[in-house]
C-alpha cells in the first residue's frame, strides 16, 4: 500500500506517475513494452500491476534491442540480465531485435494487450514501421502510454493508431 502510494505520487521520474496510476485504477493483465531500457520502469510497472492481479496471471512482452544497442542509443541491460531481473515478476516474453522487426516476427501470436508502454528511445523509423503491427494487438479497451521527447507521456486512441497504421502502409505502398 504504502510502495504504490510513492509509486503513484512521489517516485521520479514524475511523468511516469500516470503510467503506475492507471495501472492501480485499471490492473492491466497483459502488458507490451516497446524500449525497455535499463528496466527500472518495468520493475515499478509489474511491481504496481502484480498488487492487484495475481503474478500467475499477468503477462509481460518487453521489446528492446538489448545487446545490439549502438553507442548512440540510451542505455540498457542485456537480453540476460532483463530475463534475471524480471524472473517471477511475470509471465515474461522478451524479444530482442528493433521494435518493428521483433513485432512483426511475433504479432500473431501475441494477442490483445490491456496496456503497451512506448519509449522515446525508440529510433522514430522503427516506430513508423511499428504502427501496423501495433492496430492488430490493441483494441478500444487498450490503454497507449507513448512518450515524448520531453519525458512526458501521452495516451494514445485506438482511432489515432489506426490512422498511423494506414498512413504508414501507403508509405510503403509508394
């Protein structure tokens, strides 16, 4: 009681305090992660989600390009340590590789979350790319945390989506 209380109104970064504030209103059961960095966010996210479901139940899908990060990428852990770290947290699933690649090999057998996490450090491109594969996991109940150069976080509408994934199909289309 006490964790989530500092967790939804003290905890820095503050702009993060939303993400943990929905999920204690609304416990996710499914969660996707795009960028998960050094972990600290997902520590605190499944520490909030796990107080109200059983761990049993909730389900984790982080995407981050893990040893493969370029000198220029912010920092992060290893494939190994996030699997260490984030053992009997959840049901955890993580996917190596850039978000659009790693999404695209795993959405069909993924299903519906109840709330995607997107980080500013993903690389603007992949992102582009990751929109239609995006629209096929969520739904109008999905709640889409994405965030801003600024380390502010805006919730994204299944329609605003939608209309990401078709325009970024007729990029490709040409």
């Amino acid at each position: 009681m006490l964790r989530s209380l500092w967790l939804t109104r003290l905890s820095k970064p503050a702009g993060e305090r939303t993400i943990y504030r929905h999920a204690l209103k609304t416990p996710p059961r499914r969660i996707l992660e795009l960028g998960i960095g050094t972990l600290g966010r997902t520590e605190r996210l499944l520490e909030v989600a796990a107080a109200a479901t059983p761990t049993a139940d909730l389900t984790y899908v982080g995407l981050d390009r893990f040893e493969s990060r370029s000198p220029t990428d912010p920092p992060g852990v290893s494939l190994k340590q996030a699997h260490q770290r984030l053992h009997g947290k959840a049901r955890v699933q993580l996917v190596p590789g850039n978000i659009d690649s790693a999404l695209a090999r795993v959405c069909n057998h993924l299903g519906v979350f109840d709330l995607v996490v997107i980080s500013a450090a993903n690389d603007e491109r992949h992102l582009a790319r990751s929109w239609f594969f995006l629209q096929r996991i969520t739904n109008s109940q999905t709640t889409v945390f994405v965030e801003s150069a600024g380390r502010t976080w805006s919730v994204l509408s299944k329609a605003k989506i939608d209309e990401m994934a078709a325009r970024s199909v007729l990029q490709r289309a040409g």
